[in-house]
C-alpha cells in the first residue's frame, strides 16, 4: 500500500461507505421506477443498480456534509453523478467501444438488451441526470441548482468524460507521454469524481474557496485512482502469471508503470495522496475524515 504522510483521523470508514451506499441504492431504485416504455426502463435499472462501488455518489454526500450541508440536499445530484457513471460504462462496453461482454460481474447491457436499447439508455440516463437534479434538489437556491448543473454538463461533454474517450481512442497504438495519459486520465475519471464533490460542496452552500478545495482534491485522487489501477494491473498479472513483467507491460496500452517505472509510479502515487490531503488541510479534520479516508482507501486498495 501507498501510505500517507499524515494519520488518518479516526473515523469508521467502511461503516460510512456501506451505510452511505445504502441510502444512495435506495434513491436510485426510487428515481427510476418501472413504467412505459418497459425495455427501456428495464435496461436503464438493469445497469443502474447492478451494483458498483457508489464512490462519485458518497463523494457528492461526503463534500455536502464537509461544508454543513446534509445527506438529502446532496441525495438527487449524488444520484446523478451515478447515472452518468453507469451511461459511461454502458456506452465504452459498447462493440464500437471496448466491446465487452461482462460488467459488474454481469452480461453488459448491450449483451443483455441488445445494442439499440443500450445506446438509448445511456442516453436517457443522462439525460434524467440531469432532469433529476433539476427536479428534486430541496432546499437550495435556483443559482446553486443551476451551477451545480453547469458543472455537471462540463464535467461529462467535450471538456470532460467525452474529451477523454476521444484523446484515448485516438492515442491507441501511438506513442503516448505522460502528458497524454494525464490528460486522458484526468478527463476520464477525475472529471466526474470532481464535479460529484464540487456539485456536493455547492449545493451544501459552500463559499468559492471551499469548492475550489475539493477540486482539486477530487483531480488528484481521481489521477491517483488510475495510476494505482496501473500498479496494481502490474502487481497482480506478475503475480498471477509467475512472471517479472505483467500484461500491462506486455500490451501496447500505456501506463504510469510503462512511461515511469513502477518504483516511480509507486512515488506518483504516495505524492498525489499527500496533494489530496493538503487541499484537505484547509478545513476542520474531523469534519473531513471521510474525504481523508477516502483518499487513503483508493491508495491502498488491493483490487
Ligand atoms: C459520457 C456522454 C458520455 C459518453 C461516454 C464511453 C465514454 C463516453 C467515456 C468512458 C468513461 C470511462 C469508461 C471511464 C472510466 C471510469 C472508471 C474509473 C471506471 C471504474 O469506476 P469504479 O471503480 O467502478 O468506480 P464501479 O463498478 O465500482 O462503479
């Protein structure tokens, strides 16, 4: 594991998780309940609650929370980020994509319900998403609704998880820099958990300083999440295939390992946690245990 510089503040993680993933299970069974058209509300549920770490969702409620905000503002935009999540998923299984078969452990939705109906619903689960924030935020001023949903909008187009599929597919076979794959990295997955815990912050009433604080907090865990992703690729293929070099080094897809070493990744990582929680620094320790531990539980996971 990649341990930090500081303690942690003691605080039940997993408990936090299992009971915050609860509550958003919950909200999203409720959010898209069956109804005409079947099929398609069959396949958007099908995808949407097929499990999953609900990681973008308890971030959102964790950052509504950290700034005095409770569980229920933060609950429809915490949905939101998971519906997106899930579209995202969804289309990159699709054959034009990745081409996947199984996700979550289960056939992929294209697999199940055919590549017309997977297509539809990823388009209509992010388009709920962002109705859903629209709709059922209480309690919140309209001009925090419209910037949380601003955010959200940036966070998933062509500035974002999009921007980030394009440059991927794009880089395929080339030469890739550290550049490019930060780049890909930082819009492909620190985009979404970024504007989970900046649309938490908001919509929570956070001021501008705050906000800008688990920004970049939520950029360097989402970057820390992929090199670790790339280690571990590393570690566990060795391991499990006897051999010095795993597939990640043997394939011609890039990684922190590959462009760095995994000594260096390794450094990487241990940096970017302690960039984490220096932007954590800025508010109450226990009042940010979650997000501490959050950090520490990406760095130090094992698969
Ligand atoms: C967003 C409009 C729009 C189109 C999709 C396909 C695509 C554009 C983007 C790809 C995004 C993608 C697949 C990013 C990888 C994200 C990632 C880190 C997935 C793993 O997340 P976990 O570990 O998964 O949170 P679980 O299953 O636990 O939810």
């Amino acid at each position: 594991g990649i341990s930090p510089k500081i303690p942690l503040p003691a605080f039940p993680f997993q408990e936090y998780m299992a009971t915050k993933a609860k509550h958003v299970n919950k909200a999203l069974d409720e959010s898209i309940p069956m109804q005409h058209p079947l099929k398609i509300h069959d396949a958007m549920r099908y995808s949407l609650l097929a499990g999953g770490k609900r990681v973008r969702p308890v971030l959102c409620i964790a950052a509504c929370e950290l700034v005095g905000g409770d569980e229920a503002t933060a609950m429809p935009a915490a949905c939101a980020m998971e519906m997106i999540h899930t579209m995202s998923l969804i289309h990159d299984d699709l054959p034009c994509m990745d081409n996947d078969d199984l996700r979550r452990g289960k056939p992929t939705n294209h697999k199940q319900f055919g590549e017309e109906t997977a297509i539809l619903a990823g388009d209509a689960l992010l388009s709920f998403s962002f109705e859903h924030v629209a709709r059922a935020t209480k309690n919140v001023s309209p001009d925090r609704v419209v910037r949380a949903i601003a955010e959200l909008g940036s966070a998933v187009g062509a500035a974002g998880l999009v921007a980030g599929q394009i440059v991927d597919i794009e880089s395929e076979g080339k030469q890739v820099t550290l550049d490019d794959l930060e780049y890909i990295h930082i819009n492909k997955t620190s985009k979404l958990l970024e504007a989970a815990v900046v649309c938490g912050a908001i919509l929570g009433g956070a001021d501008d300083e705050s906000v800008e604080r688990v920004r970049k907090y939520a950029r360097y865990i989402g970057l820390l999440f992929q090199v670790v992703d790339d280690i571990l690729d590393v570690t566990k293929s060795s391991e499990e295939l006897g051999k010095t070099a795993g597939k990640d080094l043997l394939s011609d897809k890039a990684t922190y390992p590959k462009l760095m070493g995994i000594d260096e990744a390794k450094k990487f990582a241990a940096k970017l946690v302690d960039q984490a929680n220096q932007e954590l620094a800025y508010f109450d320790t226990t009042k940010a245990a979650p997000l501490y531990h959050f950090a520490n539980y990406i760095a130090s996971r094992q698969n």
